[in-house]
C-alpha cells in the first residue's frame, strides 16, 4: 500500500510538472530576459524608467532574434508633416543656421501660436503670450521651476497623477519638493474636496497634470477643469496644463479651427495658467524638439519678488524666458520654430486637419484595447462620465498580477510595456500601453501572444 501511495504522489508531481513546463512556454527564452534584465542593476522592474525599459527591449530583441510589441515608447507612429519640412529647409537656406534665435521665439511663430490659441481654444492671448520652447519638456522645466521660485512659503508643487514620470524627474533634479494623488477615485466633484485638503496648507506653488492624460488617457471634464481653476484661483496657485496631446480626444472633433467645440482647458476657469503644448505628437515632429508655451497675461506682467534671489527681473513672464530658457538652451532652433509656425499656419488657415491626420491612432487603440480585453485583461482608468477614448494611450492589467509581474511576464512573450508604478499611480495593478510603434500588420501577431499569455496564465485553471 506504501509503494502504491509513493508511485501515485510520483506520478502527482511529474503530471505538475509537465502542466508547469506547459504553462512556461514563451516566445521569447527567459534566460536571456532574465539575464540582461539583471544587467540593468536594478531589483525591481518596475522602478525602470521609460528608456531604460526601451533599452532592454533592444538588447532582448537582438539577442533572441525575436521581433516585440513595442508599447513602452510614446513615440509618434506617423510620418512628420511635409509643410514643416520644407519650412525648415527654406529657413537652413537662408541662412538662419549661423544666427541665434530670440530667446522669446521669432515673430511668425509666436503670432500663429496665438492665433491657434484663439482658433481651437477660443482663448485671447497676444504674441507676447506665447513662446515656443524646447520640446514640451522643456516648456515643462521652464513652467515648473519658475512657479517653484516664485514664493519661499509655497514650496510643493501639486501633480495629479498618473501623469509623465520625468515631471518629477525635472523637480528632482533642481531639489524642489512635491506632492502628489492619484485621481483614480477622485473623478467629478469628488475632486473638490481632495484638493482642498492639499491647498489648504497654503504650500503648494504649482498644479500640474495632462489632459488627455499620459498615461491613462483620461480627459477632465469640465466641472473638475473649474474646479481646479478655481480653487488655483482661490490659493494663488499656478496651474501647469499640458496639452501635449492637444485635440486627440477622437470622441470629439476639435479639428475644426474657429468652429466649437473648442479643446477643454482650465484657462477658461482661471487667469493662474500656463499651457504647453508640443509638436511631437500633434504634428509627428518629435525629432526637432520644438513646443510651444502660453502663460497668461496676468502671470506674464506679475512681480514675484523672490524671483530677485535668482535673476534681475521679478517679472514671471520676463523671468522664465531670460532666467530658465536663456540658461538652459539660449533659444529654440530657428529651423525648428520656422516648421512649428508653417505647420501652425496651414491648420489655422485651414489647409490641413491636424487632429484628422491622427485618427490612425484611434483605430490602433481600438483593436488592440479589444484584444486585452478578449484574453483576460481590463481597463485600469476610465473615463467618469463615458467610456474611455480610444487614442495614444491606455492602461491594462490581469487578474492575479501585479504590475511588476506583468510587466516581467510580457517580456517573456515579446511584449513591452511601462509599469504604471513609475506615473504615480497608486493602483498595484497595471501598465501603460502606447499604440503609436505597434504597426496595424502585427495585429495578428499581438493575438498570437496574448491567446498564448492566457493560456499560460489561466483565469480559471
């Protein structure tokens, strides 16, 4: 009876064994994840940064021969517009290359800045309104440094998560302090009172966040933009929007320049802004780093003292181009804002359809999100008052795994994504998908491997 109970146990364990080595079929060897993710010098995946993540894909991709689903990048996925390329071109010819830009941008950028300000936001600003800047990021810095040196008493600066992980990065790096909540369950009016409980010290220099946001891909709607332009108001507080993905909310039409509906902005509920925008995603033109800056006019002429303690004018508007902007790139590339203002002329005069040129986007969110959602996985942020937009972005996770978990296991299937952990999010379970590498042709391959992934990872074993 002995020997009978020990065969069966040994028959038991080899039957386990045989489902365990099933269930770890992958595409992709996990020696060879396991071993170059160890090479990074970092313990847990999901304190990886967005390039680093990238970094590792490459070598995994060159080392087993395998070809992944690149979701980690927000890199646009559609060719640069023609009309920017041959502006910048002429601008080479003529010349501009030997001479520095107007640490305030030049005249034919600034005026159509303002006029697409006007076109699509319904917003009034004048040039003198409008900079272009750097890429977003360093709109982001110049925004982002200069509210945190406007009073000593407001040291934090406020962002709503989830939201771009090098924000903060940026904050670090020049020692400034921050807080930060993630939205998740502080949607509509709920919102009112979690920011109230962060501005009532009266500490808070600076709100930030993006809408659309990266990386959920939520939108805030119009009563949680009021509400943050008023309580800004109410607090003396900044406001840094970043409309990077400005018009991609493909479940409305704000392609139409001068025709509502017109993009949501927190600049229609408080004169305590500053927008940013950037090229790289509304016009494909991230190579050139080019974006553009609109601080309001109350901000722009208002003194700070304490801006004195780190350059010779109290003046915000006068200190973020000549203190922050001067000090870190003396300008912007004259080729560069010479395509950002062709490209902005030709979609205020009407010529091109910027937000229309982007709909690829939408229908690579919407097949894909169908996917994850066949095999097992579900939405982390969605919309408050309808179902999320299909665009850029959007969020997954799977039952059972944590975000770390999914994000080690996807690599085994030639899958790669940012854990959500790195934006702020509180939620243990996700990552951040990015449609815009992932070609409409590896649709069927992206099937493949996560039919695959479920089959390993069973719901109900």
């Amino acid at each position: 009876m002995e020997i009978l109970k020990v065969k069966l146990s040994e028959y038991i364990q080899e039957y386990n064994n045989q489902i365990t080595e099933k269930q770890k079929i992958t595409m992709i060897s996990r020696s060879i994840v396991d071993k170059l993710f160890s090479q990074t010098g970092e313990s847990d995946i999901n304190r990886l940064s967005i390039r680093e993540v990238g970094n590792l894909v490459s070598q995994i991709e060159s080392e087993s021969g395998q070809e992944f689903i690149h979701m980690e990048m927000g890199v646009p996925g559609l060719p640069a517009s023609q009309i920017a390329i041959a502006a910048e071109k002429e601008a080479l010819d003529k010349g501009l290359a030997t001479q520095y830009p107007h640490i305030e941008g030049i005249s034919f950028a600034k005026t159509e800045i303002a006029r697409f300000a006007k076109l699509f936001i319904n917003l009034d600003v004048t040039p003198l309104n409008c900079v272009p800047t750097v890429g977003g990021m360093q709109g982001s810095f110049a925004a982002l440094f200069a509210a945190a040196r406007t009073n000593p008493e407001k040291p934090y600066t406020l962002f709503i998560d989830p939201g771009f992980p090098v924000n903060k990065s940026q904050l670090q790096l020049i020692g400034v302090p921050y807080k930060s909540f993630d939205i998740l369950n502080f949607r509509g009016e709920k919102l009112k009172a979690k920011l109230e409980s962060f501005l009532a010290d009266e500490n808070v220099c600076c709100i930030c966040y993006s809408s659309p946001n990266n990386p959920s891909w939520i939108n805030l709607n119009e009563l949680e933009l009021q509400i943050i332009g008023e309580l800004a108001t109410k607090h003396d507080v900044i406001v840094v929007e970043d409309l990077a993905y400005f018009g991609m909310d493909f479940r409305v039409d704000y392609g139409k320049p001068g025709i509502p509906p017109f993009q949501p902005t927190v600049a229609r509920y408080t004169d305590n802004y500053i927008l940013l925008f950037s090229a790289s995603k509304i016009f494909s033109y991230a190579g050139q780093r080019i974006g553009m800056m609109i601080t309001s006019e109350k901000l722009r002429t208002r003194h700070y003292p304490n801006l004195k303690n780190y350059f010779t004018s109290d003046i915000l508007g006068y200190f973020i181009p000549y203190g922050v902007l001067y000090a870190t790139t003396a300008g912007t590339s004259h080729s560069a804002q010479y395509a950002l203002a062709s490209m902005l002329k030709a979609v205020n005069d009407g010529v091109i359809d910027f937000v229309d040129s982007l709909r690829l986007y939408k229908e690579k969110a919407k097949l894909m999100k169908a996917l994850f959602l066949k095999f097992g996985f579900y939405i982390v942020y969605n919309d408050e008052e309808q179902d999320l937009a299909d665009g850029f972005y959007f969020t997954i996770a799977y039952p059972g795994l944590t975000n770390g978990e999914l994000m080690k296991e996807f690599l085994y299937y030639g899958i790669s994504a940012i854990s959500l952990a790195i934006t702020g999010s509180e939620n243990p379970n996700g990552l951040r998908a990015c449609v815009s590498f992932v070609r409409m042709n590896q649709m069927k391959m992206l099937e493949e491997r996560l039919k695959a992934f479920e089959m390993a990872h069973p719901l109900n074993p």
